[in-house]
C-alpha cells in the first residue's frame, strides 16, 4: 500500500514564511521617494488647473455683471475697447474655428499618412533620417510661422496662385489655418506613429497570413487597432490650434469680423487675449474684464473638446494582452 506523501510541517512553515514576508514587505527608501515626486507632479498639475480656474472665475463674473452673456454669447459685433462698447463675442469664436478647420485640414491627413509611411512601410534607416527632420517643424516658434505665413504664404502663393474670385487679403485667416497646419502635423504624425508601433505585431503576422495585402493590413487591422492612440493625437492638435496665438495675431490681422469666408482677415480669442493684454485698460474696468471673459470661454471650449475626447477614446480603446 502506498502512503501519500505528505509535506513536511517545517515545509510548511517555510511557505508560510516566505509569503508572510512577502506581504510584509515595504516599498524601499528610493521607491518611496519617487512615489512622492510622481504624487507631487500630478498634485502642481491638478493645482495649476484649479489656479487658472479661480484666475479666471472672479473676473468672468465681474464681466457678466455690467454684460449680458446671452448678448456676450449670441451678439455678432466685438468692439469692447472702444467708448461705445459692444461685447458680442461670435465673431472671435468664429474666426478661432474657421483658423482651426483649415488646419486640421492640412494636419490630419498629411499627418496620419506621415505616421502611416513611417510605422508601416519606410525602412529603418530612412525612419532614423525623416523623423527627426518632422519633429523639427515642432521647434520652430510660432513668430517665425506668424511672419512666413505673413510675408511669404499670403503674397507668394495664395494671391498669386488664387484661381478664382478674388485673392485673399493680405491679412486672412486661410494663410494662418495653413501654416498652423504644418505647425501641429509633428504632434499628430508622432503621436498617431507611436499609437501604431504599440499594435502587437501578431495582428499584423495574422492578418498577413490570411492572405491580406500590406495596405489591407494598414487599413484594416493597425488603424483601427490604434483609434484610441489616433483620436488623441487628433484632439490634441485641435487643442493646440484652438489655443495658438502668434500665428493668427500675425497672418489674420487684428479685426474682428464676423465671416466664414478664409479669405478674409479675422481676429481670434487668443489674439484679441494678447492684444487687449498689452493695451492701456485700466484694471478692474469692463473692457480688462473682458480679457478674463474670453479666456474663459476659451477654456469652456477646451474642457468640453477634451472630456468628448476621453469618451470617444475609450470607447475604441483596445487592451491586448
């Protein structure tokens, strides 16, 4: 007859041991202190959000005292620096989305193909070469993209090259949508190729062997496996164009005018916040408050792009394993 083996009361002991110190044990000295830095950089970032809300609060409400915001929200003329003041704020919000749409005209596409080239079908050696020239554009300040859509894109290209009806102003919002386009395609194409390098490369061996082609297999398999990664580099530039601000001071102009049409000069919320920001407003004054206003509802804006963002990314979000 055979007797099952049994384990040993002193193995026992040990397991028990070893587990037991394996709960007990406590995250070292060094990891303790880089626990407390990563919790103060996410506590100064949390702090700064709620600093330039409360920056923002006490102003806004003064404002809306002395102005309606049904009339601050719905009125078409903007003129509140002037003795007959009027405060409608639609033709800088328009102006701000007109400038926006024509450059996630030029970023979106010409950045998630730039990202598609890269992680899908350019070699090594050229990756190692072309990306770092992309992240360039990324650098460069925004003055100097202000001055060149100014003084070359407006003259050189769009009034000479127009093809029909009339050119463009020299100040218009269609040179300074273009050049924010080139601005923020770094951002997008980096953060979309980033999103398709982390797809596993078994999806792609997979659907490969089934037979698909290399584009099939981009199309249908590595793009819609990063959406989530690709939606956020999307919103991050909307982001970026909704708050840029030298470009449209410099190639826009500085009126404000209630149009949809590209051609014309316009003056967006970021560029009335600088202008209006080195004027001689008295502080206090209705016309400085206005400053607090449209900053504001710059933030409103940003605040509902990004939590709309949040629930459109994880709901295509995809987790392997």
């Amino acid at each position: 007859m055979t007797r099952a083996l049994r384990p040993s009361p002193a193995g026992l002991d040990s397991t028990a041991a070893g587990t037991l110190s394996l709960r007990r044990s406590s995250p070292r000295y060094g990891e303790k202190v880089i626990q407390g830095l990563l919790a103060l950089a996410a506590f100064l970032s949390v702090a700064t959000t709620v600093g330039i809300l409360v920056s923002l609060v006490v102003p806004t409400v003064e404002f809306f005292r002395d102005v309606s915001i049904v009339k601050f929200l719905t009125g078409t003329e903007w003129a509140p620096l002037f003795r007959r003041a009027r405060f409608g704020v639609l033709p800088l919000v328009t102006a701000t989305f007109v400038v926006t749409i024509v450059a996630m005209v030029i970023a979106i596409p010409f950045g998630l193909g730039a990202a598609t080239y890269l992680s899908e079908y350019s070699s090594q050696r050229f990756r190692k070469i072309f990306q770092p020239v992309l992240e360039v554009l990324a650098g460069i300040p925004t003055v100097v993209y202000g001055f060149f859509a100014l003084t070359f894109v407006t003259p050189n290209i769009l009034q000479k090259f127009w093809p029909v009806g009339e050119p463009p102003s020299i100040y218009n919002m269609l040179s300074a949508g273009l050049v924010m386009g080139v601005m923020i395609l770094p951002t997008v194409a980096s953060l979309s190729r980033d999103a398709m390098g982390a797809v596993p490369q078994a999806l792609r061996a997979g659907a490969l062997a089934l037979g698909s082609t290399r584009r099939q297999t981009t199309v249908k398999v590595v793009v819609p496996a990063a959406l989530s990664g690709i939606v956020s580099a999307f919103v991050l530039g909307i982001s970026r164009a909704v708050g840029e601000t030298m470009i449209v001071l410099i190639a826009a102009g500085g009126t404000p005018n209630f149009t949809g049409d590209p051609r014309e000069g316009a003056q967006a919320m970021t560029a009335f916040i600088a202008a209006a920001g080195f004027g001689d407003q008295q502080t206090g004054t209705t016309g400085y408050n206005t400053i607090f206003a449209v900053g504001a509802l710059l933030f409103v804006i940003t605040f509902v792009m990004n939590f709309l963002s949040i629930r459109l990314v994880r709901r295509f979000r995809e987790v392997y394993e």
